[in-house]
C-alpha cells in the first residue's frame, strides 16, 4: 500500500512561516497594551492592571485559540483545550505566564517527537552510523532531552554547516512567491531537485525532477509518495535479489597508477605495460559530481570492463568511499540488473532454492561480449530460462538452446580476464563491505 501524506503535514516550513507572523503579530499587539498601560494606567506593570493584563491574556489566547493559519498546534485539540484553561486561570492571577510558557515548550516537544514518528522513511535513510532502534528508544522516552534527540537526527542527516540560514533564506522565498504555484514550483526544483552548484539535476533525482515538470497538476507531494512507494517495492523484492545484488555489491576498487620509473635498464623488461589511456577519461563522481582523483579511483568493474573491451561508454567513478557506498546500489540496479527484468528466475520461482539446477552466481550472455557488452543473468537456472528468448531478440538467433554451454560465462571470470589480464598495469582493491 502506497502512503500519502497531505500537504498540510508535509510542507511545514508554511507552518512556519505562519508561526512567525502570527508570534511577531502577537508580540507587537502586547507590546502596544504595554505601552498604553504606562502611559493611561496608575500601575507599575502591566501584570498589576487589572484592566489591561486581562487584554495581554486575550491576545495570547487569540495566538493558540484563534489562529487562523495552519500551525504545529491547530489539530492538537487536547492541548488548545487544557491552554484555555490556564489562560482562564492566569487572567484571574491564579496561574503564570511562566507555567503557560512551560506547557507550550513541553507540547511543542512532544509534537516534535510525533513528527519524526509519522515519517518512517527518515529511519530507512538514514546513514548505518545512527542505531535507528536507539532513536526510535528515545522518540518514546520522555525522560532522553530533546537535545539529545535532535543531535541523533542531525547525525543522521548530515547536519549542514550553514542549514539555518539555508532554512530561512528559503522560507523568504516560499514567502515572497505569495501562493503563486509556477513560482513555488521552479522554487522547489531548485531546492529539491537540483545540485547547488551547476543548477543540474542529480543523476538519481532526474526522473522525479522530469515527472514534477511534467504538468501543472504534479504535486511535490505525489512525487515524495512516489519516491516512498519505489522505496516500499524495493524493499520487498529485496530478498529475492539479495543474492544477485550481493554479487553486483563484491565489486573491486581500482586504483590506476602511472607505470613506475625504471629503476634501471636491466628492469625495463619487467615493467607492467602502460595502462589503457581510455581508463584515465574519468567523469565526475556519480554521487556528488565532484572531480575524481586518477590515482585513487572507486570505480563500477562492470563499466570499467566493457570500455576496457573497446565499448563506447562511459565509465562511472566515485570520488570516495562514501560516495560509492551511497550510490552503486542504485547504479548497478539500474545499468545491470538481470536482462531477464520481471522474467528473472528469481522473482517467478520464489519456491526454489538458490542453487538448485545450476550455479547461484551471475552469468553473461557469451555473444555480447562480442559487441563489447556484458549482458547479465543472476545464475544459470535463470538464464536458462530466458537466453533463448533475450538471443532471438538480440541476435536474430532463433535455433533451440538445449544446453548453456558455449553460451555464458561467469561474470566473474569475464571480469578477472578483462581487468586484471587484459591489462595488467591496473592495480585492483577491493572495496570494503559496509
């Protein structure tokens, strides 16, 4: 099931820009009853008239009780109810302002909490350095400070350097459009959609950024449900995947180095070859588009082979570590996941074992490599099952397939033959396992 969210929930930096008309309005209207209590009033304060500190409460009831905008209190009906009530009592002087400051801090807390909790997907996001079952922990426990809440949230989001003002120079933009929706919509594709620097869009965020353009009827909020929904499907197909994704994952980091200097003559025979000049066309890093090091290189095999066999393709390259753990996932799902798609084996014999009727590990389409492409099958029961159909389609070959032998190859063989003997001046490491 799909979940959606309506605006009113999702989009609260309205509710923040209501908040603060409304605190500011209030706040200037107080301190306009003060003012006139100094000058027409006999006394010291304005908490010590009788006729002008009940004014002050009204106009504090009318902020939480009347508010006509949409705020992080307006559905909270139990606490507008009990706030009435304090406010009846502090205008007889039977209550302070203080505890009423004290109950709207305390509420507020607890609607924070209430947020983080209706947004599961957060905990999904978040980088594996935050314990997610800690956090959920201490969203229910009302003895952990808020505080240290937020700091848990901010590791998991990566808390920017200059967020606040990012937050209100973006706030003064949502404000300044006036409702105006083509303007809040380029507003959102540049803010939601875009890389800070060139403008562009994100490799992974492109498609949602085309479908948001598509009409004047697309919502941010149908393209975040969308994002949540893919999110949900790939979840559940996980287990099924898991075994090809995990090959996919066991990919080498390759780091290109230049020949090594001669020690002297004698040696020159036993210097590796020079390494592909093809290999060192490196594009920006997949993830954040910054440049990439030649000498230190996190790089897709799979990419890497079939430029190395003379395809016309682009490699794709991370920057970091970090950065290919956040992206190759995605990367491999999407430029190699298995050519049999909703065929896949996997996904039809959920009743079958892996293992059974063949090898488990990912296989390739042996005519491909031919034309510098490596076509992938999860294992051998799955191209079984579809390389006839995938040969006839891409090689108008439509003899019968009795046997795979002569067909397909290990992928892995294909990549150790390519990478590391077709070009032995690499020198390959493998990445890490997170």
């Amino acid at each position: 099931m799909t979940t959606t969210t309506s605006p009113a929930t999702r989009e609260h930096w309205l509710e923040l820009i209501a908040k603060r008309k409304q605190r500011q309005r209030c706040a200037d209207d107080v301190e306009a009853i003060k003012r006139a209590c100094s000058t027409t009033c006999a006394s010291k304060h304005v908490a010590e008239c009788k006729d002008c500190y009940p004014k002050v409460i009204e106009r504090i009831r009318a902020r939480y009780c009347g508010s006509p905008e949409q705020e992080w209190f307006t559905e909270r009906k139990a606490f507008l109810h009990k706030l009435d009530g304090l406010l009846s009592d502090a205008k007889e002087q039977r209550a302070g302002l203080k505890l009423i400051d004290e109950i709207l801090e305390s509420e507020k807390e607890a609607w924070y909490r209430w947020v983080l909790r209706t947004y599961p997907e957060f905990f999904a996001v978040a980088p594996r350095s935050i314990d997610t079952k800690e956090l959920r922990t201490m969203l229910d426990d009302p003895d952990r400070s808020l505080e240290e809440v937020v700091a848990t949230v901010w590791r998991g989001l990566d808390q920017p350097a200059n967020w606040a003002a990012d937050v209100d120079a973006f706030i003064a933009k949502v404000d300044a459009a006036n409702g105006d929706a083509a303007a809040l919509k380029q507003l959102h594709v540049s803010q939601f959609f875009s890389h800070e620097a060139t403008g562009e869009a994100y490799e992974a965020e492109r498609q949602y950024r085309q479908d948001y353009l598509a009409g004047p009827t697309s919502s941010l909020d149908s393209i975040m449900d969308k994002i949540i929904a893919e999110y949900q499907n790939g979840k559940k197909s996980q287990p099924q995947r898991i075994e090809f994704q995990n090959q996919l994952d066991a990919v080498r980091r390759a780091k290109v180095a230049h020949e090594q200097k001669m020690r002297d003559r004698n040696n020159k025979r036993n210097q590796p070859p020079p390494v592909n000049e093809r290999l060192y066309d490196l594009p920006p890093c997949y993830v954040c588009k910054s440049a990439v090091d030649p000498k230190d290189v996190f790089s897709c095999t799979i990419c890497q082979a079939e430029r190395q066999m003379g395809a016309d393709r682009p490699l794709t390259a991370y920057c970091s570590e970090r950065c290919f753990h956040r992206g190759h996932v995605g990367h491999s799902e999407k430029a190699h996941d298995c050519e049999a798609g909703d065929q896949c084996a996997q996904l039809r014999d959920q009743d079958t074992a892996m293992g059974d009727n063949g090898s488990d590990h990912p296989v390739v389409c042996r005519e491909c490599l031919g034309k510098y492409k490596i076509t992938l099958y999860c294992n051998d029961r799955c191209a079984g099952q579809n390389l006839k159909q995938h040969k006839q389609d891409k090689h108008g070959v439509n003899e019968g397939l009795e046997s795979l032998q002569g067909h397909t190859q290990a992928l892995q063989e294909v990549l150790d033959t390519v990478l590391a003997k077709g070009n032995p001046g690499l020198q390959f490491k493998p990445v890490d396992e997170a």
